[in-house]
C-alpha cells in the first residue's frame, strides 16, 4: 500500500499555482427556483445588490493573469431578508461551482467572470 502511495505521488508531482489578478468587480448569475428567473448582476469590488429577497456583496474577484477570460474565484457575502447572519459567506469558483455553493431553498448564485476594466 506504501508503495502505490509512493509511485503516485512521484507520478503527479507538484502542482503548479497559477498566478492571479484581482479584478475591480465580477458578474455573477442568480436563479430565483420557484419563479424560474434568472438574472446577471455586476459589482464591483465592495459593492452591494438587492436581488429578490437576497442581498449579494462581492469582496473580491480574481482570475489567472494570463487568461483573463478565464476561470473567476470571486469572494461574496449572501444576506436573506430578515436574517442578520449570512446564509453564505465564502469563495464560489465559476469552473467548478458545486464545490463551494449557495445551499439555499429558493435560490441558487454562481460566478460567470470577473472585470478586468
């Protein structure tokens, strides 16, 4: 067992970090489930949106340096009306958004891609 641990582990190597920019503001997508509505919202960085009854604050966005069209990592703060706690406080991936998602009954909130201007 040791030693298939061993051979993987000289098979995958290290892993390369990607370089990334911080871009002024990002878009994101909300899906309203029960009315079936979708919209896109932008922000910019530090800015607040009411969207239905969520209030959606983008902290951050950032993307790899030499593809700025590429995968956007943006850092948002979900508020629900009427609730002081956040419903979702973290980092939403736009490649890959099930690894860190909005879990929500009405709601579902993703990335799209960050500004670059």
């Amino acid at each position: 067992m040791i030693r298939i641990a061993m051979i993987l582990g000289l098979l995958a190597g290290p892993i390369a970090a990607q370089e990334a920019t911080r871009g002024p503001g990002g878009v994101l997508r909300v899906l309203d489930k029960i009315t079936g509505v979708v919209r896109d919202i932008e922000l910019r960085t530090g800015e607040e949106r009411r969207v239905g009854l969520l209030t959606i604050r983008l902290g951050e966005c950032r993307f790899p340096t030499l593809n700025p069209s590429g995968d956007a990592y943006e850092q948002i703060t979900v508020t629900y009306q009427g609730q002081e706690e956040p419903v979702f406080e973290g980092w939403i991936i736009a490649s890959n958004p099930a690894i860190s998602a909005l879990e929500h009954p009405r709601y579902d909130v993703w990335a799209l891609r960050c500004s670059t201007s």
